[in-house]
C-alpha cells in the first residue's frame, strides 16, 4: 500500500513546478524573436510586424488595396494580411465602379475585399463617397436639374453607406473639396447645391451608417497654409454646428524633391485639439528616377517622419500608405519619371523606408496614451 507522503508530494509537486518552468522558458525562449539592428543604431524584432507595433501604440496601419491582385497574387495578399491592420479600396467603392450603369449597383469588388479584410481582422476604411472624379458617365454626361441632383447624392450616400453599414470603421464622406488657395473646388456638387453640399453629405452618410467616424479627406493640407486652413475653418465651423464630422484625412501625397510640409505634426494637433481623429490617408514618397541609395535613405527619412508625427499625435489613429509595394503604384501613371513612392519594391522586397516606419513604431518618439480601436487582434 503506498503511504501518502506529505515530502514526497512536496517533492512531486517542486518537480513538476521545475519541469513547468522549464518547459515555459523553452517556448518564452523560442517565441523571442532575435533582434535586429537598423541603420540609426536602434533595434527592433526580426519578426515584428507593421500591424503587431501599431498595435501596441493604437495606430491602424493600412494599405490601399486592389481588386485584382488581391484576387490574384498570393504574395500580394500575403503580405498584406501579415503586415496591415486596416485597408482602404483603392478605387472599386468609388461612383464609377459601383454604378456604371444608372440603377445598376454591383458591390462585388469592394465586397470581396471587405470579406478579406474579415478574415484577417482589418479594419476597412471607405473610399469615397463624394469626389468630383471617377464619377460614372452617366452623371457626368446626363442633364440633371439641380433638384435630381441633390436626390441622386442622397440616394447614392444612403444606398452605399448602407450597403457598407457596420463594415466600416472611417468612411472618406467628402473627398478633396478645396483648390490650393483654399478656395472650395468648383464641382458638379459644388454647382448644384452650393457649399451646403458637405454637410447635407455628412449628415446622410451618419445616418445611413450611425458608428462610422465620418471623414472629409484631401491633398496638400498635410503643411500649414491657405488650405489646411481653410480645412480647419470648415470642420470647426462644421462641428459648431453639430455636424457629425469625426475626423480629418490628410493624404499625404509627398515628393522627395519638394521636402517636408511645413509643420506636419502641429499642424495635425490643431486638428485634434478640435476633438477629432486626424489620419494620415494615403502616405507614399515619390522620388524622380532613377532609384539610388541616397534616394531611398531619403525617403526612408521621410517615411520616419510621417510616422513619428502620427505617434506624437495622440488622436492620429491610423496610418494608411497608398499601396505597399511599387508594383501597384498609382505615381508612375500619373508622374513622368518618377515613382519608387511605396515601402515594398516591385519585387515585393522591403524597401529602408519599410524599415524606419517599422522602427519608429518600435521605438516611439513619445509615450501615446493607448486607444483601443476595436481591432480584432
Ligand atoms: O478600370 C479602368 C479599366 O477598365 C481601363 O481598362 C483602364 C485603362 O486606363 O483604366 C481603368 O481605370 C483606372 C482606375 O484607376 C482603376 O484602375 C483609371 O484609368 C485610373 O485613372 C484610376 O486611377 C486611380 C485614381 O485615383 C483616379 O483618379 C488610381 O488607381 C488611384 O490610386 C487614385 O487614387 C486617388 C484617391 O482616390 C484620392 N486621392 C488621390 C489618389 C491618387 O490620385
């Protein structure tokens, strides 16, 4: 009969506590990632991620993203659910790709990159619903009274948001509304129902879809000046009025060869000290070609620098770059001459510039108060 020993269960149990603590340390030991050293001497995970930092400081980081590689380029859409925590469709919510014949709607594109975006636990942020360009032919050549346009608006934000109900957590509601002297741009919504037409949109969009934080998103308003001003008079005039605007978008479109806007982060805390979000919405560096390592170290500084601003902004929530890899750029098609905007080359190989975002997540310019986002990690 085997007697029950109070040493020998202390033994047992001092055992089995040894083995546990050594069978822990061995997984600790293999889940630590090695270190890697970059160019300014500081040091992050070898495995860490764009999304896995971001997280830690409650920065979103997305990616534009496009129908058709993601459907058919493994590496692309590996590297995306891996590396981002949020993504924005490049063009296929816009007008023109969801209703190119009036009264036909098909979502399928955008569906299937919101799905993606489910299953990877991304966060989706709506690309656009009020924009002067990429407008179906239809509208654009049709002759429409003032009065259906304002109803084909409407119907549109109510009938898009709505499709996007709950999918989306920051819909751009109006997209680039002002020239660069900060005059509001003359457009086909400008013209039919006057400049009324940013908050009737706002006001549609928040009831169509209640907990999106709704945006007005532009260019050339990253910098102090006569348009970001004239951004910053309107959204606070816009919520004096109890307008549901949540937040400011700043594109963030920039050139190596024009140098850093002009006062980027305080320019951004104005903005937030208003009680809004600020989102960096479509961040790439263009450079004119060809490539050389000065150029990417150059842009590798820039990339550090957008990114250290967002941290340095506590209501900077999310950062989006305007595709990830140099293989989708829009720059090329649009810049002659120049491209290599993106942190991936076309080859998908990470650029320095993938790097220093990386870093400047890793080792923050400032301390963030954390705020939570809901994301699904
Ligand atoms: O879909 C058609 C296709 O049917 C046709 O065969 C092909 C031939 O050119 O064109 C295709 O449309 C292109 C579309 O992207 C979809 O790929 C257009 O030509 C092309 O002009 C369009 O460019 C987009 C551009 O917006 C339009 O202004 C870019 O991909 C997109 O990156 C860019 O994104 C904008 C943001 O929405 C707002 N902020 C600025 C940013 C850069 O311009």
């Amino acid at each position: 009969m085997r007697t029950h020993d109070p040493a020998d269960r202390s033994v047992t149990s001092r055992r089995r506590w040894l083995l546990s603590a050594a069978g822990l340390l061995a997984v600790a030991v293999a889940l630590l990632p090695a270190q890697a050293a970059f160019a300014n001497g500081s040091r992050v995970d070898r495995d860490a991620t764009l999304r896995g930092e971001g997280r830690e400081l409650g920065i979103q980081i997305g990616s534009a993203v496009a129908a058709t590689p993601l459907a058919g380029n493994a590496t692309y859409a590996q590297i995306l659910g891996q590396q981002f925590s949020s993504i924005t469709p490049e063009n296929e919510m816009k007008w023109a790709s969801i209703e190119k014949t009036q009264g036909v709607l098909d979502f399928s594109a955008a569906d299937a990159e919101v799905a993606f975006a489910e299953q990877h636990h991304m966060l989706v942020r709506g690309h656009n619903l009020v924009w002067h360009s990429q407008l179906p032919a239809w509208l654009t050549s049709g002759t429409f009274t003032n009065a259906q346009l304002t109803d084909l608006l409407r119907q549109h934000i109510m009938t898009e948001a709505g499709h996007f109900r709950g999918d989306i957590f920051q819909w751009d509601v109006v997209n680039e509304p002002f020239n660069d002297d900060g005059t509001l741009r003359s457009t086909i919504w400008l013209n039919a129902i006057g400049p009324s037409y940013i908050a009737d949109a706002l006001r549609w969009a928040h009831r169509a879809d209640p907990r999106a934080k709704l945006f007005l998103n532009d260019f050339n308003i990253e910098g102090i000046g006569p348009k970001s001003d004239a951004m910053f008079a309107l959204v606070k005039s816009l919520k004096a009025q109890g307008v549901p605007i949540g937040g400011v978008g700043f594109e963030t479109h920039l050139g190596l060869q024009f140098g850093f806007p002009n006062q980027f982060q305080a320019n951004m805390q104005r903005f937030a000290d208003l009680g809004l979000d600020v989102s960096v919405t479509e961040l790439d560096a263009r450079m004119i070609l060809p490539v050389t390592p000065a150029l990417l170290q150059q842009q590798a500084d820039t990339y550090r620098q957008v990114m250290n601003a967002c941290v340095a902004v506590t209501r900077c929530v999310d950062l989006t770059v305007w595709e990830y890899t140099d293989k989708l750029s829009w720059i090329p098609g649009f810049f002659k001459n120049q491209g290599a905007a993106d942190i991936y080359d076309e080859n998908f190989a990470p650029k320095p510039a993938f790097f220093s975002t990386l870093d400047a997540l890793s080792n923050p310019v400032s301390k963030r108060h954390h705020r939570s986002r809901g994301d699904g990690d």
